[in-house]
C-alpha cells in the first residue's frame, strides 16, 4: 500500500530540509536518522517504525566522523525513504526492507555530496578573479548558489529513496518469502549493532574512555535485566 | 581604528549558521566565512578599498569546525577594526584553522552530539517515544547555539589575541569532561539499544543475530581503513536476499 500523495510531498519537503541540514543550514542535528526517522515515522501515521529505524540507522551514523573533506554516506533522506519502505511491512520484518532501501540511498546521497562540492568548486573557481576584488555582492551569489544546490541534491535524494521505497512496496513485499524477510531483517539489524559497537568504540579510544564505557556497558545491562 | 560602538553580531551569527553552504575543494569555508563576516566589517565601506580588500581576504580558504568558525570571524573582523596589516590577519586566519578544529571535533563530534544522541537512544529504547527526540533537539542545540555564539562573542572580544579565548578554563573543562561522558552514555545505550532492536526476534533468529553482530564487529574493527558500515551492510543484506531467495 502506497501512502498518500500529499504524504509523499510531506516526506519529500522533510527529507529536502534534513538533507540541507545534514553540511549547509543550520546543522541543528535534525539529519540525524534518530530525528528524520520519527518524524517520517509520525508523517505516515506510524511513529514506531520511524523511532525503530531511526535508531537502526543512527547506529550506522555512529561509524561516521565528518571531519574535513571526509567522504561519507548520507543517513537522513536515507531514513525516511527506509521508513517509506518499511511502513508497508510488517512489524520487525519491515526492518529488512527498510534497510535496503535505506543503505542504497544513503550511498546515492554521499556520492551527491561530492557531486555538489564539485560544482561548487567550478563555480568558485570560475569566479575566483571577482572574488579577490572584494565585490560582496559575488561572495552572497556564490553563497545562496550553494545553498541552493544542496537545496536541490537533497530533493532528489529524497525523492530517489521514495521511489525505492515504491518499487520495494509494489515489487518486494510479495515476492519475498517470509524467511527472506526474517533474513533480511536479521542481516540488517546485526550490521547495525556491528557498525555502531564499532564506530562508538572508535570514538572511545582505548585510554580512560574505555573504563567509562565498560562502567555504562555494566550500567545499561543492569537495567535491560531489571526491565 | 574603527572599532564600531555595536557590532551586528547577532546578523553575523545567523549567517553562520550557513557556513558551510558552499563548502567547496578549493576555498572550503572561505565564501561561508566571507558572508557571515561581512556585516562586521561593513563599516570599514567608508574606506572603499580597505573594506574590498578585507571582504576578498575573509572569503579566503578556510576550514575548522563550523561551530566554532566565529571565533575566526570575529577575531579577523576585528583585527580588520585594529588596522592590523593584511599579512597578519591572513596568518592569523591560517593559525586558527588547526586549534578550532581540532577543538570542535573532540568537544562536538567525539563529546557533545554522540553523548546526547546516546541519551536520545536510550530515552527511545526505555519508551519516551517522540519525547526522547524532541528532548535531544532542544539539549543538543542548546550546547550548539551556545557554542557558536560564545565563539563569535570570544573572537571579537579578543580579536588578535584570540589563542586567549581557547585556553579558557569552562571550555577545557568541558572538553576534559565530555569524552568520559559520552563514553559512559554509549555504554548505557549499547544494551538497551540490543533490547530494542532484538525484541521482535524469535530465539532462532535471534543466535543468528549476534554471530552476525559479533562477526560483523570484528570484521569492521579488523578491516577498518578499508570497510565500512555500509558496505558491510549491502553486502550482508544482498547475501541474506539471495539465501531468502532460495530457502522458501
């Protein structure tokens, strides 16, 4: 079941503004999958499935540390177009299916990251003797194109998650057997776990960092067995 | 010196928050740098040349944290007020591309956004629901408004003498402090995280699951410079379709 088209058009000006935060306006962090997924989540009426993929893919974000020039995937569009998905599956087993989708988006949105950097870079080279005049007025232009750029990148981002998210719904529900998607799931939600253990231990580093983490691990368990 | 009596830092601050919208390979901040510094210099427009002559110079390469780019808006700005000569507000420029990122990468992104999106995780795994993400927006952009906007307060307050504002007691502690914080955070998030995710599961699938996270785990640690989360991913997903795809 396909939702509603001015649900799409929601999702798609929700993932075009998640997408603009992600390196552009204003980095407010609602990029992270653990915002852009329940909010795509409440958008189709399902708020688990976003809050459950939003956590999925906010461990994928934790193996990510976007310093510099670093090339990385982009998990916000990639979040919703998952929930998109998923929203059609049924429970824990829309898992799979969402993150399909959701991994191929998130690598189409990192290669148009560098897509982006790459016109701009032309165009302030193109620009380059204006610029050392001083003149503002070039500087503002150059900006807003920019901005308006990555405006534009993170629409069509979106907008090829949720017609991955389409094709999965009309073509992948059926097809796929309920082993599959229990495997699907499965798959998706051991990546998860590995690539977020992996990235949080990077951050941690093996000096006091590590004890801290030990001290929580213990701390968390306690309460996970007393739930 | 033509120190203005109120600097529009409030316009220069919002438009850092666009810093970054025309990060390119050649200049990387420069042009967001230039934009958000401008309403500071504005008033050096009087003297034409010196005023064209500081816009060019503040759209030149730059790159740090983008919370922390302010600190260098208004330090340069500054130093643009005091008449200090064109080499050295370029040096100066240069000199704090290093230290700023440095700083914003172990205080924002190894301390402040994994602790708090951590807390975010577990607010979701212990049931909060929508609350936990609306929670995390507003605690995180807190630290992050405050943040930048200390920074361009701090540069323009201390202009030349800048490396002052970095040795500032309240930001070393904080950055002493968010590392064992946020360590011992992802500690707590990591069980309950596993608790959430697995629940659905049936205890078959549920034995796959952790060879598959521990497997998964030793491969990404092992084969760190070469793969990735999301590699790994599409491989593995792609693997399980074709199985699922045989094994009716």
């Amino acid at each position: 079941m396909s939702p509603p088209a001015v649900l799409q058009v929601m999702l798609l000006v929700w993932g075009t503004l998640v997408g603009l935060d992600l390196v552009s306006v204003p980095q407010a962090m609602i990029a992270r999958p653990i915002v852009a997924g329940p909010i795509a989540g409440a958008i189709l009426g399902d708020v688990a499935t976003g809050l459950q993929l939003g956590v999925l893919f906010e461990l994928f974000q934790y193996d990510i540390l976007p310093v510099g020039a670093v090339r990385y995937p982009e998990y916000g569009p990639a979040t919703i177009a998952a929930v998109s998905a998923a929203h059609a599956g049924a429970g824990t087993l829309g898992f799979g299916l969402g993150a399909v989708v959701g991994l191929i988006t998130a690598m189409a949105g990192g290669a148009s990251l560098q897509v982006i950097r790459r016109l701009n870079t032309r165009a302030v080279h193109r620009a380059a003797a204006a610029l050392e005049t001083g003149e503002p007025r070039v500087l503002a232009r150059l900006h807003i194109a920019g901005i308006l750029r990555d405006a534009a990148r993170a629409a069509v981002v979106t907008a090829l998650g949720l017609a991955l998210a389409q094709l999965a719904r009309d073509y992948l529900v059926g097809t796929v057997s309920s082993r599959g998607r229990v495997l699907l799931s499965v798959a998706a939600v051991g990546v998860a776990l590995a690539a977020g253990t992996a990235g949080t231990l990077r951050l941690v580093g093996r000096g006091p960092g590590l004890r801290w983490f030990a001290a929580g691990l213990v701390g968390g368990a306690a309460v996970v067995w007393l739930r | 010196m033509t120190t203005a009596a109120r600097p529009p830092l409030g316009r220069s601050l919002l438009r850092l928050f666009t810093v970054q919208g025309s990060w390119n390979y050649e200049r990387m901040q420069g042009i967001g740098m230039g934009v958000a510094e401008q309403p500071l210099i504005r008033d050096l427009e009087g003297n034409g040349t010196a005023y064209r002559a500081a816009v060019a110079r503040a759209a030149h390469f730059f790159n740090a944290h983008p919370y922390l780019c302010g600190l260098a808006v208004g330090a340069t700005a500054r130093a643009e007020h005091d008449g200090v000569p064109p080499q050295q507000v370029e040096r100066l420029r240069t000199a704090l591309c290093g230290p700023l990122g440095a700083l914003g990468d172990r205080l924002v992104w190894a301390g402040w956004l994994p602790l708090t999106s951590g807390l975010a995780l577990i607010g979701v795994a212990l049931g909060l629901g929508l609350w936990a993400i609306f929670g995390f927006l507003i605690v995180y952009n807190i630290g992050h408004v405050a943040l930048r906007w200390w920074a361009l307060r701090a540069g323009w307050a201390y202009g030349g003498q800048v490396a002052t504002a970095l040795r500032e007691p309240v930001l070393q502690r904080a950055a002493t402090l968010s590392a064992p914080a946020m360590a011992l955070v992802a500690g707590v998030a990591l069980p309950l995280v596993v608790h959430y995710l697995t629940g659905g599961f049936l205890s078959w699938t549920r034995a796959v699951l952790a060879v598959v996270a521990a497997g998964g785990f030793v491969l990404l640690r092992w084969q760190r410079a070469r793969l990735t989360g999301l590699r790994f991913g599409l491989v593995l997903l792609a693997l399980a379709a074709l199985i699922g795809w045989f094994w009716r």
